[in-house]
C-alpha cells in the first residue's frame, strides 16, 4: 500500500517508514500525519518492531509552517489534538519504534522522535525547538515527553533562546541512546531492530505500555502496578516456554 508523503516497506518481522518530504526537509504536513496515522495501523502482528527515519538530510524540520500559517485558532487547536492522538498511538503500541535521527531535529521532529522508544542519532543531528522564535508554543507533546526527558526548566531555556543540541549533547541528555557516526547510524538500527524483534511480545508490550504509566503514579500504586505486569508476563505459555529452554540449557 502507498502512503503520501512516505516510503513503507516490511521485511520478515521488521517495517520501515522513511518520511519523504526531502524537498521540505520532512517537515510535517496534515496529510504526512494522516500517512503516518494509517502506516502504523495497517501493521499485522507479524511485524514486531517498526524503524522511522527521514530520506534526505533531515529526519523532520517540524511543522509546514505554509499550514499553520493559514489556520484559525480552532483548526489549529484540532491539529494539536490530532497530532497528540497519531504520536500517542505510535508510543503505546504494542511494536517497539527504533528511529534514526540526522541533521535536523526540530520542533516537531523532535516530538515525533520521542514518540519512539530507542533512538539512534548520527554526529550530524542537531535538535531545537524554535517555537518561540516562531511566535508559537509547541503542540504535538513536547511540553511533556520532551520535559520528561531533560527537565522543565531545561526545555524552558531550550524554548526561550531557540538553543540548539548537538547529537553529543542530544544522546548526553537522553534524547537519543546511541551515538553513531555519520552515515553509520542504520547499521546499529538495523542490528537493534532485530535484537528487539526477538523479544516476547507480550513481554515487548509491557516495557512499552507499563513503564511510561507507573512513571506516572505514586509509589505504591506503581509498585502493585509492577507486579501485576510482572505476574501477568512471567505466567504466560511463551514466557514458562523460554524459561524452560534456558534453564534445560544451564543445566547441561
């Protein structure tokens, strides 16, 4: 199936969903969300984990200013709302995201990437968030997956000077995981990719869906949260089948 504004391809176990708008530096127009929106829905369970990057020199410049530029405030209002329902469906999937990020990282783009869930960053990546340069707050989840990562009060200084991380800087402070050179990043996703592929499921879907929820709650109710995943993962058919096939295998 093709998709506006995207490249998608599967093989065995693992898809890949390039943004393909080079000409506009990936930015992210209503119709590449759309894309986006349906790519990730139309995945079958035999694909396990999904790798995102930009064709280009960018991985995404953020959002078509062109849009934006022509909306009301309830459209734009609407957009906000669409774009935290797209990126919240691709974190809380059950299929691990690894995403290679290079040159530009910005705003948006940023937004996007946090929406996955292991990001490799080649040294040529930069990230920025320039809203406030722009004349706008940002709107598809930066005030809280970006502020969960580095910190209110650094995304604060990140808003107010348009500052802009180098990759070194960008993996330091947790935007990224892993640090590769240029040109050398889908390597190190590609060996990821298939390294996560080969998880349980079940197991994958809880590291995705449980952890972000218990950073959310008190102590004991994370803590009882935990052990509800902890029990209802470790009992099941493919779990008891994996533990038996380790331990049949120490014990030779």
């Amino acid at each position: 199936m093709r998709y506006e504004h995207l490249d998608v391809s599967c093989q065995g176990s693992i898809a890949r969903i390039c943004l393909d708008r080079p000409e506009k530096h990936n930015a992210l127009s209503e119709t590449l969300i759309n894309s986006l929106d349906s790519a990730f829905s139309s995945f079958t369970d035999e694909i396990r984990v999904v790798i995102l990057t930009g064709n280009g020199e960018h991985f995404c410049a953020g959002l078509d200013l062109s849009e934006a530029s022509v909306k009301s405030p309830v459209e734009l209002l609407r957009t906000s709302q669409r774009w935290h329902t797209v990126f919240h469906s691709i974190q809380f999937s059950s299929r691990p995201v690894v995403s290679l990020l290079k040159g530009g990282v910005i705003g948006g783009g940023l937004e996007l990437a946090l929406a996955s869930h292991v990001r490799v960053v080649e040294s040529n990546a930069f990230f920025q968030l320039p809203e406030a340069q722009r004349g706008f707050f940002v709107g598809g989840g930066a005030s809280v997956r970006v502020s969960r990562v580095i910190g209110p009060d650094r995304m604060t200084e990140m808003m107010l000077t348009g500052r802009r991380y180098d990759a070194a800087d960008g993996y330091r402070l947790g935007l990224a995981h892993y640090l590769a050179d240029e040109g050398e990043g889908m390597d190190l996703v590609d060996t990821l990719a298939e390294q996560i592929a080969s998880n349980a499921p079940l197991s994958t879907w809880a590291a995705i869906n449980a952890v972000p929820r218990i950073h959310d709650m008190s102590m004991s109710d994370g803590l009882f949260a935990e052990s509800l995943t902890a029990a209802f993962t470790q009992s099941s058919p493919e779990a008891l089948e994996r533990m038996a096939t380790f331990l049949n295998r120490k014990s030779r």
